[in-house]
C-alpha cells in the first residue's frame, strides 16, 4: 500500500486538522514491478506490509529500493499477527522476538538504500512508525495507541510510556519496577509484552472461548462497548467484531500515515529532481518545489490504460 498524503494540512481553532489522503495499491509480487513504478512515482510516502511470520522476503526488499529510490519514506506494518494467537498460540516474548527480527530486517534494508536527502529512514516500534496488525480481521495498533491509553490511566508522560515499550524494559507487577533485564521473577516481563500482547491475548482468549460474563467487565475498563446485536455474536465472529472496535486498523494506520509520512508541500523539496527532467531552476521545477498552487500546471503521468475505444487510451497520473 502507498499512501498519498496529497493535500495540505490545515489546522483549524478547534484542534482538529483536515487531511485528505489518496492511496495506490501496488502489488509486491516480481512479476509486477512496473506497477510498483509507476505508483511510486505519484506518492510521498510508503505503508510497507510485511507478514509477521515469514518476514521480510525477496519482493519486500526489491519495493523498498525502488522506494527509496524514488525518495519515497516508509513506515511499516508487521501484519498477520492474528496467527500469533489463534493459529501458532505464541508466547509473549517469543513473538516479541520475531516482531523485533522482521523490524530489523527491514531496517538493514532501508539502511542500506537511504538517501541523504530523506535522512534516516528507518522505522523505530516507540517512535510510532511501525504498527502490529490483523489485516484480516480488521485491528491493529502502534504503540502510540497504549501509550494514550496508560498514560491517561496512571498519569504518566505519554512519551516515557513509548519507550518502555519496546526494547530492553521490563516491568514486575509484584514490585512494581522497571529494569533493564529480566530478574527472572514469573512475573517480571518485557514492557510490550506485559502492557500490550498480553491483554490481546487475554480478549482474543475470552472471546474465542465464549466467556461473556468476564469479557464485558474487561471491555468496559477499556472503554469499549458493543452494539446490543454485537453482544450476539459468538466465537471468531465475535472476536473479529471485539478487535475491530478497540483497535480499529483505520484509526491507527491514518494516524501512522499523517504523523510520519510527509505531506506533498515538504516532499516535493527533495522529490523534484526524481519528477522533473529540465531545468531545476526554472519556473516548472520551481512551481514543483514550492507545491505552488499558482504556479505552471504540471501533470506527471506515470501510467497508460486502455480505453474500450480500440487504440486510445487514458493518461493516469498526478498533478503537481
């Protein structure tokens, strides 16, 4: 997925900002690599998906160079990570083992491929640009999701929280400490496993086993609460519907993209000399630096599609 951010923010008295964002699909198969082109060259930024449990492979790599290339930034999502708990029922800390590989991986990469003008590239779980994600069922979180909401609850800076949960910090619940290490008490655990997989795995527990007089309670202390035909629903069904309404995929995979991906107006700095092939000081060049609204018109049409008429077709692409 590449999203787009293409229009300007604007924030307005009341708190709020106004975004409008234009996603292209491409598809990470080989056998499709000029699609891959010709989607990058019309977006500022990449929502790379990377399967939690096979990881990065070949494709995902060959995307994410030709992305860079194209001085597109990326922001990650480890996805499937519903097989976690209903297919392979992995234990806490091995899954944070195998979230950390794949995020590693992919960071050798962009590491590899950065470009001076993009700066670092790289994606980081307590800096908010990587995301764990259940595409399936529809869920999925950063870490910025329970920093809000621990941070609320216990009064704690949202900050501090987002980096004790991921790394090296772990937590006892019997003395109620932070470490660097694991003390091997039983109830010592590593932060993102304590504060975050652990009470998904207790809801996506109670859902697929039907325990409805403990998971009401449970979501009530999270806030979240069913529709009264919801309520209904048993097993799988039940569970997907949960997930959906406490980490909604959209909310938080919207809020990774405007927080971390740049907007055209700060993109098309450094993306002009990858656009434009003339004069990168004259008025067309210029007009793209700026994101000039007054400025030439200027189309970049990165694709032609076939149109039902025989020999014509249409020009797909962006103006900027």
């Amino acid at each position: 997925m590449l999203p787009c951010p293409s229009a300007q923010d604007t924030q307005d008295p009341g708190g709020t900002i106004d975004v409008e964002e234009y996603v292209r699909y491409c598809p990470g198969h080989v056998d499709f690599s000029s699609e891959v082109t010709a989607a990058l060259r019309i977006t500022d930024g990449a929502l790379v998906v990377v399967d939690c449990i096979e990881g990065v492979c070949v494709q995902t790599e060959t995307v994410l160079r030709q992305a860079l290339g194209e001085r597109i930034r990326p922001v990650l999502t480890v996805n499937k990570m519903d097989r976690c708990f209903l297919e392979l029922q992995v234990d806490g800390e091995e899954a944070y083992q195998t979230f950390q590989r794949v995020i590693e991986n992919a960071n050798v990469i962009m590491a590899t491929y950065e470009d001076p003008l993009l700066g670092d590239v790289q994606v980081y779980p307590e800096k908010g640009t990587v995301a764990f994600s259940a595409g399936l069922h529809g869920w999925a979180f950063t870490l910025t999701n329970f920093a809000k909401m621990y941070s609320s609850n216990f009064g704690v800076d949202e900050s501090k929280i987002m980096e004790q949960l991921w790394g090296e910090n772990f937590f006892d619940p019997a003395t109620k400490k932070w470490t660097s290490k694991n003390t091997g008490s039983p109830t010592c655990k590593r932060g993102f496993v304590q504060f975050c997989y652990e009470p998904i795995k207790q809801i996506i527990n109670t859902c697929m086993n039907d325990q409805k007089d403990k998971l009401w309670p449970m979501l009530q202390k999270l806030g979240v609460f069913m529709k009264s035909d919801e309520k209904d629903l048993m097993g799988k069904a039940l569970m997907k519907r949960v997930m959906q309404t406490w980490l909604p995929a959209s909310t938080a995979l919207l809020e990774m993209v405007i927080f971390h991906l740049p907007s055209p107006a700060k993109a098309q700095k450094y993306r002009v000399q990858n656009l434009y092939e003339g004069p990168l000081d004259d008025a067309y060049a210029t007009a793209i630096r700026n994101c000039d609204p007054d400025g030439p018109l200027m189309l970049y049409v990165s694709k032609m599609i076939p149109a039902s008429d025989k020999g014509r077709f249409f020009a797909f692409g962006r103006v900027f």
